[in-house]
C-alpha cells in the first residue's frame, strides 16, 4: 500500500457537513459545531490510517454516519420528558414532582414575560422574592416565619451557617446520613463553619447521650435532628422525641432544628408512609425550626423551606449566603401556584399524591385498557399487582399498591433500552427477568404516548 494515498482518500470537510445525514445535526446543532464533529471524525480516521496495520479508508457516507452519531450523542444529553412507568412517583432522577397543572399554567403564563418578582404591585415600590410562597409556607406549618431557598441541601445549609456561628452542632450518629447526590450532613456541618458532636449510636441514642453533650460543649449552638431519608432502620432502636430535645436545648440555650426533607403535610398512613414527619407537629413540640424541600411530597418544583421562629428565619434571610442560594424565578412562580392549590384545594390539588390514592382497581383497569390494545397487535403480556414506591427520600415502607404490565422478553435490557430512545422516553423498571410497565405514576394524558411506544418498540421486537 503507497503510504500517502489512504490520506489523500479522506473525505473533504465540508463536504460531509453538507451531507444529508447530517441536515438535522445542522438544523439543531449549526454549521460550526457540526463542522467541529465532522472534524474530529476525520482526524479519527486519519489517526486509525496511521497506525501499524493501516486500515481502510472511510467513505463520504461513513464518515457522515458517524458524525451524526456524534451529534445524535451530544442532543441526547438534553433533559427530555419521560414517561415514567417504573412505579416511583417521586424519582430524583426524573426530577422528582410532576408540576400540577396550576403551576405549568403559572409558568405558561410568566415564563416568557416580565413578573413581579422583586415589586410590590401595590406601593410600586421594591418588593421581597417570594412573599407570597413564605407566608403561604408560614400559614400552612403554623411558623411564625418562613423563608425560601434553591433545594433542601441550601436550607440546612443556610441555617446552619447563619444560625450556628461557627460553634457546636449536636446531632445523633444514627443521623450523620448522606442523603443522596452525594449530600451529606457531616459535610454541610463542616462547610458552614460549624463543628459537629456526634452522640450514641448508630442504632440507639436516648436523651441522656444529648444532655452529656450539652454540658461538655462550651459553646453549643444546637441539636440538629435530620430525617432518616431513603432508609429504614427497624429492631433494637430509639431516638427522643422532638419534645424531650426541645426541654434539653433550651435549658442549655441551644437551637432545636429538624432536617424532615419530605414535606409532608398530612397524613399518609394509608399510603404506607406513617413514618413521614409533619413541620407543623415538630414546631408545635418545641422545634425553633424545621427544614424541608418542595419537589417532594409538596408536590412543587426544587426548592428548600427554612419555617420556624422569626429570629431564626430573619437570620437566615440576612445572612450572604441567601443571595446566592436564592430561590430562581421560574420555580418561585410554580412553587407560588403550588401552594395556592394546597390552600385552597388541599392534597387533591398535587397530581403525585391523587396518584398515589387511585388504588390498585384503578391502575389495575388502566393496565387492562392497555393489554388489549397490545394484544390488539398479538402482543401478548400479562396484568401483574405491584407495590410502586413514593420515593424522593420517603421512608421506605411496604409501598402503595398498583398494577403493572409484564412483558416477558429474552433481551428485557434491549427492550428497555428501545423504550427510553422512545420520544417522549418511557422508563420501566426489570423484575426478574421481564419487563414491567407499572401504572402508579403514569399520568393519564401519557396513556396514549405510552401505549404507541410500546407498540413501536415491541412490535419491531417480534420482526426483527
Ligand atoms: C431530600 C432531603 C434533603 C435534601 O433536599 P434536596 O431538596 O434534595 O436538596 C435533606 N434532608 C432530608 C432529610 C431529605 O429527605
């Protein structure tokens, strides 16, 4: 082989940019990025031509080919909406809460336009972010004050920076958790200038492991109570209640601050989630604050709540920290809608929580409605019961009763894989060996999308 022909041979730049395979890169991309894939492609193939044993020259349309597989690579990194058929209602890899429809309106309506954001409408004069959401937020807990910040993580992180001075910060060992995402609370402590006193065990603390404490920090700024998210610790344990904490820091003059993460607001018992605390219970035992997210069990989008006494959330509110942990407006205005619904119509008004209270006849007539239309295209496939989970941190319990499809398939992470190429991308979960399309959080206006996915992707699955 003459060693410059295969070189000669590349194709030219421009021309692959130009090529048909590559008019939707173009479309979505532009020219210059594409050229830039298109480039590195080439260099690719020259590279491989260089090396010991040669190798074959690509053509225009191989080289074409795999720049649009570059670029198809590159637009799938974009978030994309998801069907989601794994029986999590709350995935955090799903962006957890689905919006109820008052907030996507909200959002359709101000999005593109100029808000009120930071002015007050009626002196014209400047105006506090998110009033309404921390009043609303306020009222609901029965908090004196409230203040809203950019996720869960910030509000631990703004009370305790703000609030604990650098000094000590009491918090049980069965609670020194990571909560996900790599969050965990000994660094959150440690970053906001605080010094964390671990007390007990892992399994057991009693009062009497935090009044010790007490007593030995010099300087305690306070007892830091922190939900056991994601995880369920059952046999030989024990925790105080928040009122036995409350006694014990104020008789040292320490905070009583408690982590819950959900957000709950009422009771979910019958959901399986007994275990979920409830702002307004802990306050109203002693608690000087409570911290929660919003795109949990609140049902809204990211954002964290700081609710408890005016001097602690004013201090927070104060503090530098707060501009930079500040809450955005496109969620401010969704979490302002989201809370109008909880006052107004209750747990009925968060789409995560009326699916969770459909109730396994339901989805299980839901599942039905789509089996015929599959088996319609002699697919065959069978209605399973399942239990799905709240998830987003909800303590795991035994679950809440659904009904799933299960397609069984020789190849299920194929399959599974065909589905989430799907647009919009429908994610299942795999259970021994089968697929499982689990109704509990698919909303009914995704049935249809649903239904012609799996159409699409199972119906080729039987051809090819
Ligand atoms: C979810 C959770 C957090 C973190 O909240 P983000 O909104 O995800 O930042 C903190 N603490 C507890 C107990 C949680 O459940």
């Amino acid at each position: 082989m003459p060693p410059s022909s295969p070189f000669a041979l590349l194709p030219r730049v421009d021309r692959v940019v130009a090529h048909d395979a590559l008019s939707e890169a173009r479309a979505r991309l532009g020219a210059a990025l594409v050229t830039r894939l298109a480039r590195e492609t080439i260099d690719a193939a020259r590279r491989d031509l260089r090396a010991e044993d040669g190798g074959v020259c690509p053509t225009e349309d191989q080289v074409a080919a795999a720049t649009a597989c570059a670029a198809a690579a590159w637009l799938g990194l974009r978030a994309r909406r998801v069907v989601n058929a794994t029986g999590i209602l709350l995935h955090t890899n799903l962006g957890r809460a689905p919006l109820a429809p008052a907030a996507v309106a909200a959002l359709a309506d101000t999005a593109g336009a100029y808000v009120s954001l930071e002015l007050d409408l009626a002196t014209g004069k400047r105006g506090r972010r998110g009033a309404f959401a921390e009043r609303a937020l306020a009222e609901m807990s029965g908090a004196q004050d409230a203040l809203v910040v950019n996720n869960g993580a910030a509000a631990i992180l703004l009370v305790a920076s703000a609030c604990f001075g650098g000094r000590d910060v009491i918090v049980s060992r069965g609670e020194v958790v990571e909560i996900g995402g790599g969050f965990r609370i000994s660094e959150i402590i440690a970053r906001s200038g605080a010094r964390l006193v671990e007390v007990g065990s892992t399994n057991r603390t009693h009062a009497s492991d935090y009044a010790r404490a007490l007593e030995s920090c010099t300087a305690p700024a306070a007892i830091l109570r922190v939900h056991q998210a994601n995880f369920r610790q059952v046999g030989f344990v024990g925790r105080p209640s928040i009122t036995e904490l409350s006694d014990l820091a104020r008789a040292s003059g320490a905070l009583l601050v408690d982590d819950q993460g959900s957000g709950a607001r009422g009771d979910l018992a019958d959901l399986g989630l007994a275990g979920e605390p409830l702002a307004r219970a802990a306050l109203d035992a002693g608690a000087d604050a409570v911290t929660f997210s919003t795109d949990k069990l609140l049902g809204g989008p990211q954002g964290g709540v700081i609710v408890g006494r005016t001097s602690l959330v004013s201090l927070a509110r104060r503090d530098p920290l707060a501009r930079a942990l500040r809450l955005g407006r496109l969620a401010l205005v969704a979490l302002e809608a989201t809370l109008e619904g909880w006052l107004s119509r209750g747990e009925s008004a968060i789409p995560v929580l009326s699916r969770a209270r459909l109730g396994e006849a339901v989805q299980r007539s839901r599942a039905l409605r789509w089996r015929t239309e599959l088996e319609a295209a002699g697919i065959d496939c069978e209605i399973v019961a399942t239990r799905g989970e709240m998830g987003g941190g909800s303590q795991p319990g035994e679950g809440i009763a659904s009904a799933a499809l299960r397609l069984a398939s020789r190849a299920p992470h194929d399959l599974a894989a065909r589905l989430r190429a799907c647009d919009p991308a429908v994610l299942v979960r795999i259970e021994d060996g089968a697929i499982l399309v689990d109704a509990l959080a698919i909303a009914e206006a995704e049935e249809r999308e649903l239904v012609v996915a799996l159409l699409a992707v199972l119906v080729g699955d039987r051809v090819g």
